[in-house]
C-alpha cells in the first residue's frame, strides 16, 4: 500500500519542501501496533507501538515547516521490537523492527517523490508501562528517489541538477532521539491508555545532517549532493497516536536544540570528525591532566681540582673533574684562574660529560724561574667551582765553579 503525506489542500508540494515532508514521514513510518503489555514484560516479551500523526519542524532551502505532515489516514505507521529485560527495555533489529508502506509525494500531477526506509543499524528503547513514557533511539537510512529527472518541471531542476534517468539517493544516517518527556519541536506527552500506548506523544530532533550518497547505477552523487544539501541540521519530530482527531500540535515547552557539537562529548573538531583534545603544546599528559613539558637537562653537581707540586719554571699538571647528575649531557667551557701570576693556566678549557656521569681533563700549569709560594687554582663550570692547591719548589742554584 502506498502512503501520500498531506498536502494541506495544495495540488502538489514544492520539491524543497515535499523532500523535508518525505523526511517527516519516514521517520514517522519509523517508529510506528499497539500491545506494550501493562504487566511487567519478560524477555523476549515482543515491544510494539503505531503512530497515527506526525508533525515536522525543519528548515530546508528557502522555506521553513512546522506543521503536521501526516494524519490519521491510511495503514498506521508501525514498530516491532523486543523486549530485553524485565524493565522495559527493548531493541528494534535492523532488519525486521520497522514495518511500513511505501511512501510517495506528489511534485506535479505526472510526478511523484518515491521512498523506502530501513534501520540504519540495530534501534533501541524503553517504555515505562506504570508511567505510560517512551523514549526511542533509532538510526535510519532513507532512500528517494524518482523515475525520470528529466519529466520534472524546468522549475525544479536546479534542485536535481538537471539531466534525464532516475534517481535514488540513500540518506543515512539520520540519528533521532525521541521521548515523551521532551518538549521540542512541540510537547511531548505520556501515553493514556498504557496498555495500548494510544492518547499520547513523543517529541526529538536530529541535530546533524546525514550523508546522501547515490545508489549505483541510479543517478549520480553530485545530484544526491545537491539533494541532501537542502536540510539544515537540525529539525525536528513530533508523532503521536491519538484516538481523537488532531488538528494543531501542542505548544513546545523545550527550546531548539543545537547542532550537534563535539564539544559535548568531551571531543574537539566538525560534528563526524570529533578527535580525542590533546594538551596543547608545550605541554604534555593525557587531556585534561597536561602539565608543562620538562627538558631533560644537565645539573653539574660538583668540581675538584687536584694538587700538584712544580719547580719553579717547570710545567706540571693538574685534573679537573666534573660530575653531571642531570638527565641530559652537558657541553662547555671550563673557566681557570690562578690566584698567582707567576704561575699560569689556560682561561678554560672545553668538557663533555654524559648524564649522570663525570668526566676529567688534564690542566697544564706553567710556572716561571720567580715562581714561589702556593697559588690557587680555581675551576668554574654550571655554576659550581673547585679550587686545587699548587706548591712551587724552588729550582736548584747550580754551584759554583762547576760547569
């Protein structure tokens, strides 16, 4: 049996509007056979739910709905589930928990929008049989399409991009979260009669756009591109199974959601692209815990400086060793100076010394014929010092008469 939405007295829906309209139902086709169970339900128990109306806020290209799209006419729209626990919880399957007639809608008199419509994966719910609440979790892949691009009016063919031959383009997925006890697009409302689950309403939105992506062989991707581009991402859903005619949907008592943001999930990035937040640089950690970086470095602990006895006018030696108990090897410049002029050292000397270890060079100190007395020797590196003592001899006069 095929469904034609209302047209609210219009021959036929613009193309913009009909595709947010086509939208509408089919979501309401998704989650539409009476039979809750007032008991306790067991599992396995089946789950099973009609919606008789159907009403649509979204915004599309150039216009704007808030109105009822479907109404009490026709085969109801149905749901059928399963029962996993004791405490109302059930599962929709993929492949039998939505059962529906095909959907048209008119564009011209010659003209119709076709659809089919599945679970996107494996649906879920709960339903309260002592509240009468139900809130449902569906992801749902729509396909549309049309016969013959080319017999719809030059009017609407900026919409499908013109050219000829059909088109079917598959909208996937479309991620609904629906309660009686949310307020937006219009009031949601606890079911009456809880045996039947008659007398009462949920109420959700969609908050990101899905995909359109072109069947093969039907079409072409720019024109289900093009297709998919006239929804905004948010809109909103209102079904409701009512044994009383409706003719005006309920005030809403929940503002407009936004779009879905990655932000609310702890993530950074585009809505489908959301990453893990990583700590900004210069520093590290896992996010939200980040402290700042710290470099290894070298801590040059100590320096000594050996003793050395030298004749006056000699050469001799000295060591200087240096110890790193950093976690990074140190490179410089040993500075030298001797507390004595007449005893002498290079100004510095370059050293290496490996993290957490020590390294050793060897000093010349030179001493000129009027070198007496002690000088110091003194050793700077990486803020430390280290001070060594000299003792100079006096050279031996040579005696008298020997040659």
């Amino acid at each position: 049996m095929n469904t034609t939405l209302v047209s609210n007295g219009r021959k036929a829906l613009t193309v913009k509007v009909a595709l947010a309209a086509l939208l509408a139902a089919c979501m309401a086709l998704a989650f539409g056979a009476n039979g809750a169970k007032a008991d306790p339900p067991a599992a396995g128990d089946p789950f099973a739910a009609d919606f008789n109306y159907a009403g649509l806020n979204v915004d599309v290209t150039l216009a704007q709905i808030d109105q009822l799209v479907l109404k009490d006419e026709g085969e109801p729209l149905k749901i059928r589930g399963e029962y996993s626990n004791a405490n109302g919880d059930f599962t929709l399957p993929k492949a039998t928990g939505l059962q529906f007639p095909d959907i048209s809608i008119p564009i011209t008199d010659d003209v119709n929008l076709s659809a089919t419509i599945g679970l996107d994966k494996a649906g879920s719910g709960h339903y309260d049989a002592s509240s009468g609440d139900l809130d449902i979790d569906a992801s749902i892949a729509l396909t549309i399409g049309v016969d013959d691009i080319g017999a719809l009016p030059a009017e609407y063919q900026g919409i499908f991009g013109g050219g000829t031959g059909a088109l079917k383009c598959v909208l996937a997925p479309i991620d609904v979260s629906l309660s009686t006890k949310k307020g937006w697009p219009h009031a949601g409302k606890p079911f009456a009669d809880k045996d039947n689950l008659t007398d009462g309403a949920v109420a959700g939105a969609w908050r990101s756009k899905p995909d359109a992506t072109v069947v093969p062989g039907m079409g072409k991707q720019s024109t289900c591109d093009l297709v998919g581009g006239v929804l905004q991402d948010v809109g909103g859903l209102w079904l409701a199974n009512s044994s009383t005619p409706i003719t005006d949907m309920p005030a809403p008592f929940d503002p407009k959601p936004p779009p879905n943001n990655c932000e609310e999930i702890g993530k950074v990035g585009d809505w489908g692209h959301c990453e893990d937040p990583v700590c900004p640089e210069g520093q590290e950690g896992t996010y939200p815990d980040c402290h700042d970086i710290v470099k290894p470095k070298a801590v040059i602990s100590s320096v000594k400086v050996t003793k050395a006895t030298i004749k006056a006018g000699k050469k001799g030696k000295i060591k200087v060793t240096v110890k790193n108990t950093g976690d990074a090897a140190f490179s410089g410049k040993v500075t030298l100076k001797s507390s004595n002029k007449q005893v002498k050292v290079a100004k510095s000397v370059q050293i290496k010394v490996a993290a957490g270890k020590s390294a050793t060079k060897t000093i010349v100190v030179k001493t000129t014929k009027k070198a007496k007395g002690k000088a110091t020797i003194t050793a700077k590196v990486g803020g430390k010092s280290g001070k060594g003592k000299v003792t100079i001899k006096k050279a031996k006069k040579k005696k008298k008469g020997k040659k």
